[in-house]
C-alpha cells in the first residue's frame, strides 16, 4: 500500500493538521531540492532543469519499483551530461535493495571531487555503517560510521548535516559509556 500524497496528508477532513513528523520530513525535502537547485546551477542550465523536472516527478511511492529502476536508470543515462548526472546517478544507487550492493554504488560517489552527491552518499554510507554488525558483508567493505559523518559535516551547507551532527554525538556518548 503505498502512502497517500501530500494533499491528503494535509487536506484529509478528519485527520486535523499536519503532525510534526511529517513537518519536518517535508522541510527536509524542501531544503534538499533547494540544495539540488543552488549546487548544480539549474536556474542558469536549462538541461539541469529539465533533469531536475524529470527527477522530482518520480515518485517511487507510487511507480511500482520496477517501473521506478527503469526509469531512474533512463533518466540517469538521458541526462549524463548536465550537472545533476552525480545526483542522478546516486539516485539509481539509492535505488538499490540489498545493503551491500547498495553501499559497493553509493562508495563509487563518495569521494567525488565537486560532486555534491557525494555529501548525500557519505551519509548513506554512515547510515549502513551503524548496521555493519547486522548485515553480514557490510564491515568488510565501510570504515567506521564517524568517517562518513565527519565528511557530511564538514562539507559545504547541506541537509544531512544536522543528523550527522546528531549521529556523532549519539556515537561518541556511545563510546563514553563503553570506557
């Protein structure tokens, strides 16, 4: 069942306003596509834009997931050459099921010069370093979940920064509660 969009959400008459959760989910989807528009030029390159359209009328809520792969794929390989190539190519990896393949794409963005992708995949790849002891095949290929935070921090102003900030604190009280 996939979730009801947006207008719904808000508009439903019998569900009140929009709860926090939900809130916040939505500022941080605005200030990714705020993001996506001010680091790849998209007001200045018309083919970003067009790219940048093409992308945030996927849903994959509510393509089926086939039907979305197909479609990340194709729009990835159409749209190679603009700015939004980095994201779009992160796209496809985020796409991915399985968390080890999923972390052998997004390592292929990480390190990226001038790729603001790779601020997104580092992050992804913290995330899937915090479940390295539940996901056999993960710890042989990621270095410990700071290493990737300290990168999304670090970075220009983005939006994974504040729960890379979060993430690290919670590892380091971690790590003072072990001493």
């Amino acid at each position: 069942m996939s979730e009801a969009p947006w207008y719904e959400q808000i508009f439903a008459h019998d569900s009140g306003p929009p709860g926090e959760q939900y809130l916040r989910r939505v500022a941080h989807e605005i200030a990714m596509l705020h993001a996506l528009m001010r680091d790849n030029d998209v007001a200045q390159n018309s083919e970003s834009a067009l790219a940048l359209a093409a992308l945030i009328r996927l849903d994959p809520r509510q393509n089926g997931r086939r039907e979305y792969r197909e479609k990340i794929i194709e729009l990835a390989e159409r749209f190679a050459e603009t700015n939004l190539a980095d994201n779009l190519a992160l796209a496809v990896a985020l796409d991915i099921s399985d968390p080890v393949d999923r972390a052998v794409a997004l390592g292929d963005l990480e390190n990226e010069p001038g790729c603001d992708a790779s601020i997104r995949a580092n992050y992804e790849l913290g995330q899937l370093a915090l479940q390295t002891e539940q996901i056999p095949g993960l710890g042989r290929l990621l270095e410990r979940p700071e290493v990737y935070f300290k990168r999304v921090v670090a970075a220009v102003v983005n939006p994974w920064q504040a729960e890379a900030q979060s993430q690290l604190a919670r590892l380091r009280a971690r790590e003072t509660a072990r001493r």
